[in-house]
C-alpha cells in the first residue's frame, strides 16, 4: 500500500469523515517530536538553509496533520511533499551567499557537540557543490533508503538513481582527496 492511498477505515462513514477531520492527536504529535528534526536535517542536506528547512517543514508537518487519516507512510510522504516545496523556493530564489546564524527553537535546537556540527556542515559544502538531482538523490540515500525506494519517491528509474548515486560519489571522493592532498602540502 502507498502513501497515496487512503488507509482502511472501519465503522461508517460519518466516523471516517470524524476521523478525517479530527486526526489522532498522539500518533500525530509523536510523528511530529521525531520526525520534523530528521526532516530539517533533509532539507538542508539538499541545499536549503537551516531557517528555509524548518519552516518548509512547518508547512509540510501543518499540510500532513490536515491529511493525516489519509497518509499510510507518513515519513515518506512527508520527504517528497517538503522536497517538491524546497524545489520550487530554490527555483524562485535567488541565491544567498551569506550564512546567518539561526536562533533556537524547539524546531531548530542547537547541535549537541561541536564536532558533529562541524562534520554536518562539511558534509553540506560538499554536498552544495553536486548538481541539485544529486544533492537531492544523495539526501534520500544519507536518509536511509534505497535506490529502488528513491526512484519510486522521485518519480525516475532506479537505474537514474544508481547513476546519480555513482557520479556524486566520484565528485565527492575527488573533493575529499584534493583536500586530503592540500592538507599534506
């Protein structure tokens, strides 16, 4: 079963419409703790910076409560809903070179140590330097999934995504070897 189709209901149907409209708040609000965090983390992994990703993924997180009796793979559904959003902001933005500091927020905590915020954000200069299907496809895979999983979620071949996975590991290994080489000089 996808997450486009509605899941099972049982009972009548004015008790889907109620479930339609009043969604369960605990399942809801659990989903939300755990996975808005993971899902800012996405969206900057694929070029976004940190205050665009955790307000796309406000939205994101608001349009699957309104939706959620009917959202059968809710993590799933919500990567390719704030993807598809983050898409369309880069295509009408203009590129900001400047790096601001975000304040803290419950969406936005601080990192806990300072070298896994250093390591995250070398990891997106690197990943800032692919082309955007491959900074997007490498975001899926960092997430966890696989090709076949990220073909089905993007709409493209499993074999484009194996492709895109390939030439963005190349570029990557290259960068991290010229690196390697200038820090032995």
């Amino acid at each position: 079963m996808s997450d486009r189709e509605p899941r099972e209901a049982t009972g009548t149907a004015q008790s889907t419409q109620s479930a339609s409209a009043f969604p369960s708040t605990e399942e809801f609000e659990a989903f939300y703790r755990e996975f808005t965090p993971k899902l800012i983390g996405f969206l900057v992994r694929q070029g976004a910076r940190l205050t665009i990703a955790a307000e796309i993924a406000q939205d994101t997180m608001t349009m699957a409560f309104r939706k959620w009796a009917e959202i059968s793979n809710p993590p799933a559904w919500a990567r390719r809903v704030a993807s598809r959003e983050l898409i369309r902001h880069l295509s009408r933005a203009e590129a900001d070179l400047c790096e601001e500091v975000p304040e803290s927020s419950s969406l936005l905590p601080s990192p806990d140590a300072a070298a896994q915020w250093e390591q995250q954000q070398d990891l997106l200069r690197l990943l800032a330097d692919l082309p955007p299907r491959q900074r997007q496809i490498m975001a899926w895979k960092y997430d966890g999934h696989s090709p076949a999983e990220i073909a089905e979620e993007l709409g493209i071949s499993p074999e484009t995504v194996r492709a895109s996975l390939l030439k963005a590991r190349r570029v990557l290994a290259a960068r991290l070897a010229q690196r390697e080489e200038r820090e032995d000089r």
